[in-house]
C-alpha cells in the first residue's frame, strides 16, 4: 500500500490549506478555471502531498519502477462509488453536482473496466467529494483515497463549475487524478524549460496565491522517471495544465503560450484503455487446493471467479517470488464489493490473507502483477 503520511505532515498540509483558503477568499479570485479563462487567469489543481513510496537496498530499481508506476491505480474492475457532501461549507448545487457526474460518464464511455456509481453515504464511498469555494481544485492520487479518513474528503472543487461549459475539463482532470493519473506537465520527458522565477511571480500572484512549495510540488518539479510509462509528452492531455505567455522558454513554439485541447486526448483515452481494459465477462473458476498458475506479464492483471462450497474460512496465497496486489471482492446487489486484499509488493513475502466466504456467495480474485524477479512458475491457491 502507499505510504501513509504522518500525523505531523497532514497538519502541516491542513494548515496550509487554510492559509491559502484565506488568501483566496479574501481576494477576487474564489472562481475562475483551471483550463479555461487562460486570457485573465488561470487557477491551477493542487495535488495533496502524500509520501512517497520507499524501498530497501535489495529492492532493484527495475522492480521499484514497476511498483511505482502500478502502485497508484486500480484493480481493474474496481466499481468505485462516489459521494458528494450535502449542505454547509461542502455542498453545492445539483447543476455542479451533474458537471461531475457526466465527467464520471465521459471516462466511463471510453469503455474502460472500472465502474463508477453514486452513493448516498459516505460510509459506502472510496471517493468523496467537496466543494469548499476557495480550496482549489484538486484530488488524490488514485489508491492513494483509500488512505483518507470517511470524514475527508478525497477531491474538491473551489469555483463554479457551472460558470463555463468548459469546466467539465476541470472535473475530468481531478477525475483522471482519482484513476491514478498524475499531472502531465511534470512529465520528465515533456522537456519544458521554465522560467522558474517566472512560474514562481505568476502562481503567487491571484487567483492561486500559492507559495514556492506548492508552485515546484504541482509545476517545477518532474516527475521521477521511473514513476512514468512510456516517455512520450502529449501536451494536450486532460491531465495538462495551461500556461500563460513567458513561462515556457522551450520549446520555442510555448513562449507564448500553450492551451492543451479541450477534453480528453487521444493518448489520454490510450492510457486508461491500457491501464483499465474492458472486462471479459467469464473468468475461470479458483478451487480449494488447486493451484493456478499466474502467467502474467509486469502490470497486467488476472480474474478469477470464487464459488465457495461451504462456509468457513479460507486462505488465499500467492507463491513464488513476485510483487502482487491480490483482492478478493464479494457480489452484493449485483455489484462486487470489496472484502480483502493485501499487497506485497517491494517485500520478499507474498500477498497472502484469511476470510470467511459464505456458500453460495459469489466471489472475484483479482491479482495485478507487478513484477515477476524468477522465471520460475507463479501461482496463487486457496485452502
Ligand atoms: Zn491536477
């Protein structure tokens, strides 16, 4: 699981938080758009600081790479439920709620594997929704919500995302965040070369008011290497910022400015389609003491459908030396919920739990690869 943060770090992000919010209401710039209005302003996402995920010296850094590119997003098939706070600081409209719920509904139209469905409480939900004016606009990254607490929320809006068609971009970004998506620009193969002062003067003036850390954490600073696949820049993707003229000295043709496409890019739809691909209906059947061998390749992911005959407990194991996520989920109202899981990637044990499935009850296992450091067989048993 990724690293959570300690109690120290998320003070000092809430309290800088509030300081910001401050700043922001008190300024004209409580709305505005994070892709749009680029002729005034921009006001930027701003991803919550979470800590990086740290590996030992036997950890090599092919398999450090692979568990930090896989680390951030879903279990194929994953049905994540959102909720929206209602009332006071949190609320909003119905008309910004519908902004988000067609953004959920665009990337769902790509015909990806994840299931996206509204709750009406936020015990049920892994992603919650606030719309606290002046907090900007921003998400966490992908399995990273699950370390939130059910009173948090996982994602926010700060302006009136019914003040521009276009703001349906803003949702899709934040959204595309949720599904582990980290911000383009910060792409260490897009070959930006900032005026760093520049991006400095211009983030800390109005509608952001943000400070040199936030500034380098979301803009300045690339993203390690070994986080990315694949290399090559799309600056038009959803997860881009724009930027205004005089911030970018390279390449040339930015100087004056660069204004990704509206909505979704073609290597945007590619990404998710390559990390979420659409389901097949039938997976083959796990039984008690039969092993089932796992050929799978680095990020790829297997099903396996789970019948228990009695009820009582089981044990679930992967053997052999791999880096895997294994979660079982439970049918419930015709949709699967999560019931356990574990990780063991970057360890030398493997993924491995106890619990008690129920006869009659349909179950899924599924386990992503990520990464294989034997070419011996790997397998995965119940008992
Ligand atoms: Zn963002």
């Amino acid at each position: 699981m990724p690293v959570k943060q300690s109690t120290g770090t998320q003070l000092e992000e809430l309290s800088a938080r509030i300081v910001a919010i401050e700043r922001r209401l008190s300024s004209r710039g409580t709305n505005g758009s994070e892709r749009h209005g680029a002729e005034k302003f921009n006001s930027y996402c701003s991803q919550p600081e979470v800590a990086e995920m740290k590996f030992g010296p036997e950890v090599s850094d092919q398999r450090a790479r692979l568990i930090r590119v896989m680390s951030k997003k879903w279990l194929n098939g994953t049905v994540l439920h959102y909720f929206f706070f209602d009332g006071g600081l949190m609320g909003t409209t119905g008309a910004e709620k519908d902004v988000v719920r067609r953004a959920f509904d665009m990337w769902k139209d790509l015909g990806i594997g994840l299931e996206f469905k509204e709750v009406g409480s936020r015990n049920d939900s892994e992603i919650r929704i606030g719309f606290l004016r002046g907090d900007g606009a921003w998400s966490y990254l992908g399995r990273d919500v699950l370390n939130q607490g059910k009173n948090e929320r996982t994602m926010n809006f700060g302006w009136d995302l019914t003040s521009h068609p276009g703001e349906i971009d803003t949702a899709l970004h934040e959204i595309g965040h949720t599904l582990g998506f980290p911000h383009e620009h910060q792409n260490p193969f897009a070959g930006i070369v900032w005026d760093e002062e520049a991006v400095y003067a211009a983030l800390a003036a109005a509608p952001n008011f943000w400070d040199r850390d936030t500034t380098f954490r979301n803009i300045l600073r690339k993203i390690a290497p070994d986080t990315i696949e694949g290399s090559e820049w799309d600056p038009d993707s959803i997860m881009h910022y724009p930027f205004g003229a005089g911030l970018i000295q390279a390449p040339e043709q930015y100087r004056n400015g660069l204004r990704p496409e509206d909505g979704l890019s073609g290597k945007d739809i590619e990404q998710a389609k390559h990390f979420y691909p659409t389901r097949e209906e039938v997976y083959p059947e796990l039984k008690p003491f039969q092993a089932a061998l796992l050929t799978l390749g680095p990020g790829e992911q297997i099903n396996f459908a789970v019948n228990p005959e009695s009820t009582r407990r089981y044990r679930f194991q992967t053997f052999g030396d791999t880096d895997t996520v294994m979660v079982l989920f439970e049918e419930r109202d015709g949709e699967f919920r999560y019931v356990k899981g574990d990780d063991d990637s970057g360890t030398d044990r493997n993924a491995s739990f106890r619990v008690r499935l129920r006869e009659g009850v349909r179950y899924v296992l599924r386990i992503r690869l990520y990464w294989n450091f034997s070419s011996g067989d790997t397998a995965v048993m119940m008992w």
